[in-house]
C-alpha cells in the first residue's frame, strides 16, 4: 500500500482486531488488505485495483472478507465500491463519526444478520385453484370458451392469486421469526421476491433462526418458498446517513399485537449453539 | 476459527450460488460514507432487475393457464380426495411449465454474471473488452407470446420488455 494512493474500504472494526494471514482483497492478485487504525477504531483498507468494477469474484472477496472478519467480532460494512481518496481521507471520515461507528459495533457485537426472501410457489398452482374459488370459475369459463384472453386473464389470476398466498404467508413468517431477532429491516424490494427483510440475529441463535425459517417453510410450502442467506455481514444494520431516515424498526414492532415478542427474552434462547 | 460455533457459522458462508440472493445487500445495502466516492457498477442495475424471475408477464400468465387447463375441474365434485385429484401434477405439468421458463432465464443471468461457474479466468478475458456484457444475455431471451398483451404488460413489472414484444407482433 503506497500512501497518497486511493483506498478500497471494506469495512470498520475495532483497532484492537487483527487480520488472519489468509484475508485477501478485492482485485486479481488479491490486493492485500490492511488495517488503518484511527483512534479506537480501524478502517480496513487495501490499494485500488485498477478497473474496479462488480465482477462476480470482487463481489465475493468483498463479502467473504466481511464475512470472516464478522466470525470473530463485530465488523461495520461498508457497501461494495466505496474508494476513499487517500489515507487522510479515510481517517478524517472514521474520525468525524467516531462515537457513532463505535455504538454501533457495540450494537452488532456477537450478532449477525440473516437474509429471508420469499417467492411464491410456481408450482402450487394446483393447490391454489383447490383453495380458491375465483380461479377455479375463470377456469371453468376458459374450459367452456377457450380464448387467448381468457387465458392471459386466467393466467393473470393464478399469478396474483400466487403472490398473494405468498405474501400472507411470507407476513406470517415475518411475525413469526422476529421473536428470534432484536431487529428487523425490509430490505430493497427484489423482483420476484414478495418479502425481502433482514433479522439482526445473536449469533448463538443463529441455528435456531435457521430451524425455525425451515420449519416454517415445510409448513406452508404450498404456500411460500422460503430462502434463506446468512450469517451475513450486518449490511442492513449499519448506521445510515443522518439525511435518510432510519428504517430500522424494533423487533417488538412487527411482534405487536403477540404475546411476549420480547427480542431480547430468554424463553426462545436455544439451549445448544452449533451441535 | 477456534470454537466449533464459528467455524459452524463459516460453513454456511454464503457461496457462488447464493451471491445471487445477496446482490442487492452488497450493493444497496452497508455503510455509506460521503466523502468516498463508489466505483461505478455500470450494467449491475439492470442486471438487478432482469436477475428475478418475472412473474407478472403474459409468457407466464400463459404457462399458468395451460397448467389450470391441465388440471380435470371435473373431478373437483366428485368423491376423490384431493392428493388423488392432483396426483402426477406435482411433477409434470406444473413444474415443467412455469418452472422450466424460469430455470433458463436464472441460468442465462447467472452465466451473465459469471456465477454460474469457475470460470473467473475466462470471465476476466470477456470483460477487458466486454463492458456491457452482463446486460446483454438477459435481454436476449423469448420472444414469443406476443399477441395483444398490451393491457397486462403495463401491469408488468417487465413493462417495457413486453411492450417491446407487442410492437414487434
């Protein structure tokens, strides 16, 4: 790393953290990343490659860099891409935001964050003209008149009917999960996708969020296929700039109206972590 | 990596395969600061979007009702239970229809964005002078079913992809 020279940032941790001997960087050879430190803290940083852009392999060393650092204790993402000018640069950031970036390491100590989205079932057509009476009709009307129409309104009907069972039942899951979670954010919304939230999850309860995610999905999946991506680096649950408005909701939020949805209780602690 | 609850934790690392499903957080998501400036991601938004399979066009709305024509609604009066009612269903008609569109147009993107396999290398070669490359072979799909789709496809989230179809029947 030459100084004066712009800098990758991955992410920030503690200044006392250190990096195993395997972490590798984004670009080809892997640029060595490093550890800035400022203050308390410490940026993690690597040269520039040149031509950076989204390829598939700089995307996953972004992420399995992130994602080993997060194993052994709390690390800040950054989004992919962020280049900062030059060392001073970066200190000059970190600094300026110190007390902030600390609260919230200390927020996502021992914590992960697990991905669920939710699709509708494509090939649940079958059950979704059992339950639903509308669809069996314009069927029944397809059948008697075909029409290229009918078919396109038909067709229409199943996919929303689809979307819909998914989405109650994606809803359902959400209420569910949450009690496993301090917190919930719903995440971009994926085409395809009718639910994609982000469950701010202790780490030793990330098995029991995975059961959990499973079990639900084997119970309603005529209803809902369920994918779930973690533990992740805690992308969602960053603090965001002061000028947009923070989505993060409390867990106990989505648990309203249920009984005990404390986050934080310790009746859903599992008993073993990691088998 | 010392205690087995981490290295546990580190199996499920998510993987090529599943680089798909987080996209969106690499990207959209973690921490912003104003001062740095981000690389540009030219091609990844619309990648973003063709990524998902749509649902809300007619190719499906069609594939759905061939499913529905399929099904014997006569039967729905009668004595039989519903497991015999749809037995065989399950793993022809239903999936080989609307999942079968589907699985090839996850397998063209995930080629687009070089997930599919271990094929960095080559990848490498194609984007020195391939700069548009991840948007090209999404786009390049069917064509077909394009007779008077009009009114649905503005419902579409594949609005302009549709309409495009409908121009060219």
């Amino acid at each position: 790393m030459t100084t004066g020279s712009r800098l990758y940032v991955y992410g920030i941790v503690h200044a006392d953290r250190t990096l195993p001997p395997s972490t590798r960087g984004v670009g080809r050879p892997p640029a060595r990343v490093e550890l800035l430190p400022v203050g308390e803290l410490a940026a993690l940083v690597s040269d520039v490659p040149p031509d950076l852009r989204a390829r598939r392999r700089d995307l996953m060393a972004h992420q399995e860099l992130l994602t080993a650092l997060g194993t052994e204790g709390p690390v800040l993402p950054m989004r992919f891409g962020m280049v900062a000018e030059d060392a001073s640069a970066v200190e000059r950031a970190v600094r300026a935001a110190a007390p902030t970036h600390l609260a919230a390491l200390e927020r996502l100590e021992n914590r992960t964050e697990m991905n669920l989205k939710a699709m509708p079932v494509h090939s649940a057509v079958e059950a979704l003209v059992r339950d639903d009476a509308g669809v069996r009709r314009l069927a029944a009307d397809v059948r008697r008149r075909p029409s290229y129409e009918g078919n396109v309104r038909l067709g229409q009907a199943v996919a929303e009917g689809l979307a819909r069972r998914a989405t109650e039942a994606a809803d359902e899951a959400l209420r569910t999960l949450v009690r496993l979670a301090d917190e919930v954010v719903r995440g971009p919304k994926v085409p395809g996708c009718v639910l994609n939230a982000s469950f701010l999850v202790a780490q030793e309860r990330g098995e029991r969020f995975r059961a959990a995610v499973e079990q639900f999905a084997a119970a309603h999946r005529e209803r809902v296929e369920l994918r779930l991506t973690g533990p992740l680096p805690c992308y969602s649950f960053v603090p965001e700039k002061p000028k947009e408005p923070q989505e993060s909701q409390g867990a106990s939020d989505f648990a309203a109206g249920e009984a005990s949805g404390s986050p934080g209780g310790s009746a859903a602690r599992p008993t073993a972590v990691g088998s | 990596m010392t205690t087995t609850t981490y290295n546990e934790a580190a199996v499920c690392v998510p993987r090529a395969g599943t680089l798909y499903d987080v996209l969106e957080l690499i990207l959209d998501r973690g921490m912003v600061i104003d001062i740095f400036v981000r690389v540009s991601l030219v091609g990844i938004e619309i990648l973003k979007i063709d990524a998902r399979i749509v649902v809300a066009s007619v190719d499906t709305y069609l594939r759905f009702a061939e499913v529905c024509n399929r099904l014997d609604l006569n039967q729905d009066a009668s004595s039989r239970t519903v497991p015999d009612l749809f037995a065989g269903m399950s793993g022809g008609v239903a999936k080989g229809g609307a999942k079968r569109a589907a699985k090839s147009v996850g397998g063209k993107v995930k080629d687009a964005i070089g997930m599919g396999d271990e094929d960095d290398d080559e990848r490498d070669a194609h984007d020195e002078h391939g700069e548009a490359e991840p948007e090209e072979a999404p786009r390049a799909r069917r064509g077909s079913g394009s007779r008077s789709g009009s009114r649905t496809a503005s419902a579409s989230r594949a609005g302009s992809r549709a309409t495009r179809r409908t121009q060219e029947a």
